[in-house]
C-alpha cells in the first residue's frame, strides 16, 4: 500500500510538472506574433440619423437571412421636451475584442482571432454548434446561422469586401460618414486620429475585453434616475 | 416575463439535465468509492447500493452526453470536440475531464468486480483476468485518480457556466461549489434510490453510512447557496439586480424557496435527522427521502440556468 501511495504521488506530480510545463511552452508561443494590422470601427453617435442603410447594405452584401442580423442600429427616445426632441442610435454589433470571451470559451477553436488583422473570425467547418460562445459574448451579436448551422456575426466584411480592398458595406453605404474603418496600427488612419483626438468610448470595457469598436456618444442626452 | 422563454436565452433545460446528469455520475462514483474504502471492505461488490452506484456513473454520463451531442446545431459534427482542444476553453477542459474520468471510472469498476468478473470469464476469456491481475497492483493510484477526477467533474459543471462573463450571477465563484456539493448529493440519493429499487436493505449499514455524510452535506449545500446569494447582493449593481430577479417573486421565486429550499434540502434533511434518531429505517423513508434529494438537484439545476440568464450585464 505504502508503495503504490508513493507511486501515486509520483505519477501525480510528474503530471502536474508536464501540464505547468505545456501551459508555460504555450503562453511564450502566444505571445511572439505581432499582428501586422489591427482593424477598428469608429461610430459617430452625433452624425448617425438611424436611417439603417448599414444594416440594409450589410444584409445584402454578407447575405444575412432574415430573423438575424450581423449589425443592428437601436433606437432610443425622444429624449427632451417638444420641440428640442432628439433620438439616439447605438450600433450593435461584433465589438472584435482584443481579448474575446467567445474565442477563449470556443471548445474547438472555431471562433479565433485573426492575427493578421485583428478581427474575430468563424470557422464555419469547426464549429460544431454548442452555444457556448453565443453565451459568453457580453455585447449579445452572435447567432446561429439558419444555414450553415455555425456561429456568426459581423466580420468587418472580411470575406465579401476587406478582400477585394474596399471598405464594410456599412461603412461605405453610410450617407452622414458616420462611420469610420481604418487601422489602428497605422499612425495616419483617420481612425487612429479620432481614437487620439475625440471623446470615444467602447462598451463595457470594466469587463476587460479591450473592443474595438469605439463609439462617439451621443451630445444631447437626458437624466434618467 | 415567461419563465422558459426571454430575451438572452441561450441555453435551455436539456443543458440543465446534462449538467444534473453528469453531477450525479461524479456523486454516484464518489460514494461507490467510500462505501468500498470506508465501510464495506473487499465484498463491496456484493452490496446493492454499490451495484446502484456503478450503474448510475456510466449510464448517467453517457445520457448526459447523449442529451449535450443532440442539443449542439451540428450534433454529427460531435467528433470535432473530441479532437480539437483549446486550453483556454472550459468546455474543451472538461471534455479531456470527462474522457480522462471514463477510462479511470471504468478501470476502477473493473477492480471492485474483479473477482466475480475473473471467474465469470476463467474458462472462455482468460485474458480478462491476466488484464484485471495486471491493474490490481496500480489499485490505489486508479482508486486516487477516480476520487480526484469525479470532483473535478462535478465542479467542472460548475466552472462551465462561471465562464459566461456577460451574465452576473452564472460568473459567481461560489458556483463551482454549489455544483460539486449537489451533485455528490444527488449521486448519494440516486444509490440510495435505485439500491433499495434493487432490494438493497433499507436497514442496511450502507445507508446509514451514506445518511451520515448527506446530513452534513446538506448543511453545507444550504451554508454554499447562502453564500452564493449573499455574495451576489453585497456585489450590488447587477448582481444585486440578478439575485432579486431570481428569488424574488414570480416562477423561479418558487422553485427556489418551495422546491430547492424546501422541498430538496429541508426536506431530505429532516428526513434523515429522524431516521438517524429512530431505530428502523423503511423502504418508503429512504426512497422518498433520497427522491426529493434528486427533485431538489434537478430544480437547482434549471433555476440557476434559466435564472442566470435572465439577468445580463
């Protein structure tokens, strides 16, 4: 008995030894690789009018069916007394976090940063449909595609646009500019700029998820308590 | 508010049953292993509690497994779990757990039976019994690994929902907890349960064993659901906002209080104070006492789920 606990123990923190081992190989090999660009989406909450050409464009340009939808604009108001009444339009879509909870939750590695460009990206083959990334997205932009039966959601038009070397369909067909696409590694990106010089904000940044979506709020707001 | 149905539901009751099932397959094993090590010595075997244990641990994994492989959208593409891992991912840790808690389940199963198995198969399948001599010498190493992989199982099912950053109650600490504690509750109730169904004595010196550990572990349950809530509205903000929602009034106000509370753990509890006071124990007694214990796991089950989500940061 004494024999086979000091075999056990043995056998157990060799174990241990070689999984502390593994984990620490990897995290030195997650870090090497510097991304070459870092995509990032700039809303200007004063110019949107809410008039969803981007989520029409988006529709259509991505082929989303109806029942989902990769990018949103919600509504909200009338905020002030008549005639001073103003609306607000928050876009709701894949924040492309630097820190992505659904890429860490993914059992499969289907959901994955792209390190080339920084943007949170499907594989639609691995994807086995588990849910568990559709729960653990704190902004709530990810679905089941009706189709493909995979996970997905906005991917800065990677596959239909970014390739091509245009511009999101969103940000493209918006009429007021109220969208911004550009590198942030690249110094002279006009998103870089207004990152630098505005008042931007992303979502729940208190949860560390670093977004990269940043949003101008909107100027006339209104006390709610 | 519908209780089943809300905005930012994502996962359903079958998620609930998976995690109830899986709980109760680490529980079950767990105490097949302390009623072979603590109390019945060598003829374990024989005891129909630890016969009920040793079924209800593979039976109750694959079911739950069954159930988790046919709720994903792509239930053929299952394989693909199994052979891409991401080390970051807690599904993907408790899916190497639950492979890992299989091979070492089925090992030490072997063992406890290995004297009737060897004989069983002398004459037309010999090499079963070389196989079984060869394991018994690594008997206290499988029995160690067995014991550290089920609590890592139940507590696994645990960590699986504390993962969800967006929802405030589900990422709690204290869940893990509550998960392990309940499910070795519920793989008690369920030997219990299917023991006696299996003309096991209700009298017997196996239940009185079991009993004695489930009345502090219902304390413990009930002292870990405190502090889970207690945690939750000292928090404020949207946790203060998530514990209100789920215990306050409405559906899961009651499940909670009436099924969880009472029905589940006062209950049982009380049960087993009396039956440990009195001098017999009955069929009836021991089969409704560990039926509640069973209901009451369940309930948690779903109420944390369905009430997890319905609050959102």
């Amino acid at each position: 008995m004494d024999k086979s606990k000091r075999f056990f123990l043995k056998g157990a923190g060799a174990l241990l030894a070689g999984m502390s081992a593994y984990q620490a190989t990897r995290a030195s090999e997650h870090s090497s690789p510097a991304s070459q660009r870092k995509y990032a989406l700039l809303h200007d909450e004063n110019r949107c009018i809410g008039c969803d050409a981007c989520t029409q464009a988006c529709r259509e340009v991505n082929q989303v069916p109806e029942g989902v939808s990769r990018l949103e604009i919600v509504r909200t108001g009338p905020h002030g007394e008549y005639p001073n009444q103003t609306y607000h339009f928050e876009r709701q879509s894949c924040q492309h976090c630097e820190n992505a909870p659904c890429v860490n939750v993914c059992p499969t590695g289907a959901a994955y940063k792209d390190p080339q460009t920084g943007i949170i990206k499907v594989d639609e083959w691995k994807c086995v449909g588990c849910l568990y990334c559709i729960a653990a997205c704190p902004y709530k932009v990810r679905f089941i595609h009706p189709v493909t039966r995979a996970a997905d959601k906005c991917d800065f038009c990677e596959q239909t646009r970014l390739s091509k070397g245009e511009l999101p369909a969103c940000v493209t067909s918006c009429p007021t500019q109220a969208l911004v696409f550009g590198d942030l590694l690249d110094t002279q990106s006009g998103v870089y700029q207004l990152v630098r010089t505005q008042p931007v904000s992303r979502d729940k940044e208190s949860l560390g998820t670093s977004p990269k979506l940043f949003k101008i709020r909107a100027a006339k707001g209104e006390v709610i308590l | 508010m519908n209780p089943f149905h809300f905005d930012g539901l994502v996962w359903h009751w079958p998620i609930a049953i998976y995690l109830f099932l899986a709980g109760m397959s680490a529980g079950a094993i767990f105490f097949a292993i302390l009623l072979r090590y603590f109390c019945l010595g060598q003829d374990a075997w024989k005891s129909n509690f630890v016969r009920a244990a040793c079924l209800i641990a593979p039976l109750a994994i694959w079911a739950g497994l069954g159930i988790l492989v046919i709720d994903l959208t792509k239930p053929f593409d299952f394989w693909k779990i199994l052979v891409f891992y991401n080390p970051l991912s807690v599904m993907s840790l408790g899916v190497m757990v639950l492979m890992v808690f299989q091979v070492f389940m089925f090992a030490w199963l072997a063992l406890l039976f290995a004297r009737p198995l060897t004989r069983l198969t002398a004459s037309r399948m010999p090499f079963i019994g070389k196989f079984l001599a060869w394991l018994k010498p690594h008997e206290a190493s499988i029995t160690g690994l067995t014991m550290i992989l089920s609590l890592s199982l139940g507590a696994y099912t645990g960590f699986l929902l504390s993962a969800l950053p967006g929802y405030p109650l589900l990422n709690n600490p204290v869940l893990p907890v509550l998960f392990l504690m309940s499910g070795l509750s519920s793989g008690a109730a369920g030997a219990l349960l299917l023991g006696v169904l299996m003309k096991g004595r209700p009298d017997s010196k196996e239940v009185k064993f079991i009993h004695k550990i489930e009345i502090p572990l219902i304390l413990i349950e009930l002292l870990v659901i405190f502090t889970f809530f207690a945690g939750l509205v000292l928090s404020g903000g949207a946790k203060l906002e998530a514990a209100g929602n789920a215990l306050g009034q409405g559906f899961w106000g009651w499940i909670f209080w009436g099924g969880i509370i009472g029905l589940g753990l006062s209950l049982p509890l009380a049960m087993n104070l009396f039956m440990t006071a009195s001098a017999q124990r009955r069929f009836s007694y021991v089969a409704f006492t560990a039926s509640m214990s069973l209901l009451g796991v369940l309930l948690l089950r779903n109420f944390i789920l369905y009430t997890g989500q319905m609050t959102m940061l």
